[in-house]
C-alpha cells in the first residue's frame, strides 16, 4: 500500500487553551505539573513529548532530536488552563485535597497559578456518577440546556484568556456503562435523543459533542462510550477535529500490555489472570458503585482478548480464566495498588506463575499522559489529521479504532506507530527495524 504524502503542519502560533472536564486528582497534578516544569522546578517525568527522542535514518547516523524539538508542538509556556469540575475548588485546593503532591514541595511555589484555575460549573447529572453529591453544577439536568452552556463556556474562554486554539481533555469520574445504540447513530437522532432527555445521552458526550461543533479536539481519558458512537466520529470528520479515547492507560492495564505480549511473543500458555485493585481516591470511590465499575471492567477486560487472539490460538489462550476486581480503600488515597496473579503454562504444558504488585501512584502515571495527549491532539489539528487519532493507542487503555479493526494494544508496537507517525507527519523515512541497509553489500 502507498503511504499518503505527508501533511502541512501549521505552526505552533499563539496560546492554547486547555479545558480539563474535572479538576480532580489527575488535573490538578497535571496543571501543578506543567506549572513546576515552566519554571524549571522540575523534570516533566513520564512525558514522551518532552522527555524522549526519536531515531531519524540509519542507526549509524546518531541523529535522535528530542521529539519537542523535531515536531511542531505547543510550547509548555503557551499553555493556559480552564476546567469544569462539579465542586467549586480552585486547582490550588483541588491539589491540596487530593493529597497526590506535596503542598511545600510542589503546591506552595505555584500557588498563584493554581489559584487562578478556577472550575466552571459543570453539566452533570447524578445519576451517571451517583457516588458524587456536589452543588458546582449548571443546576440543570436538561442536556440541550447543559450542551448550549458547554458552548458558550469554550467560547467564554476563548474570549477571556485570548487563546488561539484550544483542546479539552476528559479528566472526570467514569460514568455508569452505557452501550451503543440507536441514538448514537446520526445526527437527527442523536439531537432527537438530546431533547428527549434519553438516559442513552451522557454528560460526556454532551462535552464531546460541543467540543467537536466548536472546532476542539477532544481526548477521553476515562472508559465511557463518550465519543466512540457513529455520530460523533462522523462529525468529528466533518468539522476537521481530531478526537482520542479511551482510558489513560496507567497502572495495572500498562502492565498487560507489556506482559501479554511477552506471552504471545513466546508462545507461552496462559491459564488464568487475576487482577485486583486498591485506591481510594474520587475514581476508586465511584468506581465502587456496580454500573460504574462495569464501565471500568470492560476497558480492562478486553486487552487480553485482543492482544492473545485465543481463536487463532485455542490450545495457548482459549481457556483463559481473566477476572478483575477494583475495592475502594480510603486509606490509600491515590497510590493505588494494582496485584496480579498470571497463571501461565510452557513446554509440554508444564505450570508456572506471575505474580505482580504495582504500588503505582495513578495521577503521577496518568499526569504526564494528559499532556502528551494535549499536545498531540493539537499537532493533530494543525496537521489536518481529523477524527480517530489511532496513532495515539500508546496512551489509552481501550484505544479507537476505525469501525471493524482490533485495536493493537501492544505497548511497543503502539510507540512504534506513534514515532512513525510522527516521521512521515514531517516528511521523515519511516523505520521498518528490518536492517538489512546494515548487511548487504
């Protein structure tokens, strides 16, 4: 197959804006972050747009620019923040609360900054997240209402911070398990859906929907359905936005997809994995909740499916045993803790095992992944890339795919396509690893 020619990347001009639904443990500590590193404060740890390079020709050629440096990306300085968040705390108290940071250290010397994020009333409706009792609300769970405020809210912004473009970036709770339906399917019945008040119409897809007829990528950081439905992929080609999803992948799921592919590399059989999970941060609060965790579940569950393909391979992985549970445990706060068990079975079907304990901190994982993301998604648009954004599968626990394609969740074939990308977006020689430019004469 032919590769398309590479696009016109539009330049990197003026500020962005970046509007976070929720101001929690993840968007605090992502803008306390990007905040600390703007002053030299400290290292963006974990970034791959600020802290990696990418390979350029032969491995001989030692020429591997940073990726800040060899793509047209925003400046961290050029960034400016704006959130909706169902309680009223500004960046600097949602920080405080959230306890991921420490105040001293990391909260105190940008205080100022942190003060200045204050949250926009949300549209939200209870029902959807009924672990969250909040009054910072729109006070309404009318969705024509809640997606014209949502408009006038990105184009507020737009007006008040002089911002030249903008991204918005789904940082809240996940909401309760919600599957495709007839309402999701084109635009006359999605709109129908809106002012008929169906409970098939989330408040994400209210703030996807908006973000997509205001000309904003938008990236969902949490497992709701949220963009993924026919309607809005079509009009995120229409209106020229890229869009992202699903779920940062952070603690427990990056090591699947790192350990799985291990196992299917090898041929190596598996029996069972069992994973558990403790946190008790807000997610792992309403994650507690039954409708809300099955959301959770599926983006889980399906990585190993899709990664062993077991139909291909009945006698490795036709039988496996996969069960994933996740306990809200207030004393954890965020460090969360993910264990697995992995039953596995090698030659002549002989057993071994696995056994995996993650004390991960899940917003100092999934910090760094938002503002990839960020910064990705406006490259994106500046380079004409619109709708699914495939190639940034890397971040997510269930990535988009076109309709009918399995998503690749191999983590290093996911940052393979992502540096590919990358290349042929600035007319770069893509790198195959086939290396024969080494042994043949």
């Amino acid at each position: 197959m032919t590769t398309p020619p590479s696009p016109t990347v539009a330049p990197a001009n003026g500020r962005l804006g970046v509007l976070t639904v929720g101001l929690g443990a993840v968007a605090s500590t992502l803008i306390a972050g990007v905040e600390l590193v703007k002053r030299g404060a400290s290292l963006p740890v974990g970034s791959l747009t600020q802290m990696d390079t990418i390979r350029l020709g032969k491995r001989t050629d030692h020429n591997s620019p940073m990726i800040k440096d060899f793509a047209p990306l925003a400046s961290l300085d050029d960034i400016v923040w704006g959130a909706w968040d169902p309680f009223p705390d500004d960046a600097y108290v949602a920080a405080t609360r959230a306890g991921v940071l420490e105040g001293g250290k990391h909260i105190e010397a940008i205080s100022e900054a942190l003060r200045d994020v204050r949250p926009m009333k949300a549209a939200f409706d209870r029902s959807y997240a009924k672990r969250i009792d909040a009054d910072n609300t729109l006070g309404t769970v009318d969705k024509r209402t809640m997606l014209n405020a949502i408009r006038e809210d990105i184009n507020r912004f737009r007006e008040e911070k002089q911002v030249d473009r903008v991204v918005m970036l789904w940082a809240a709770s996940t909401e309760i398990f919600i599957e495709e339906g007839p309402a999701h399917q084109t635009i006359e019945a999605f709109n129908a859906a809106i002012d008929a008040n169906d409970p098939t119409i989330a408040p994400s897809m209210l703030y996807a929907y908006a973000a997509i007829l205001e000309g904003v990528p938008f990236a969902n950081g949490a497992p709701n359905l949220t963009v993924d439905i026919p309607v809005l992929r079509e009009l995120a080609i229409q209106h020229k936005v890229p869009i992202s999803g699903k779920d940062f992948k952070t603690g427990q799921t990056l090591v699947k997809t790192v350990i799985g592919p291990m196992l299917r590399a090898r041929m190596l059989g598996l029996a069972g994995w069992y994973s558990t999970n403790i946190l008790g941060n807000r997610d792992g609060e309403v994650l507690d909740d039954p409708d809300n965790f099955k959301t959770k579940e599926e983006s889980k569950l399906g990585v190993l499916e899709d990664i062993l393909n077991p139909e291909t391979f009945p006698g490795l992985y036709g039988n496996v045993y996969h069960k994933v549970r996740i306990n809200y445990y207030p004393p954890r706060g965020d460090n969360k803790e993910g264990w697995d068990n992995i039953d596995i079975f090698g030659w002549l079907g002989y057993p071994m095992q696995l056994k995996i304990d993650f004390l991960c901190r899940d917003s100092i994982l999934a910090a760094p992944l938002a503002l990839d993301l960020i910064l990705f998604s406006d490259l994106a648009q500046r380079a004409g890339l619109y709708g699914i954004q495939e190639w940034l599968s890397f971040y997510y626990k269930a990535p988009m795919t076109a309709p009918g394609l399995t998503p690749e969740h191999d983590l290093f074939v996911q940052l393979a396509k992502m540096k590919n990308t990358l290349r042929w977006m600035m007319g770069e020689e893509q790198i195959t690893h086939l290396g024969r430019e080494y042994y043949d004469v």
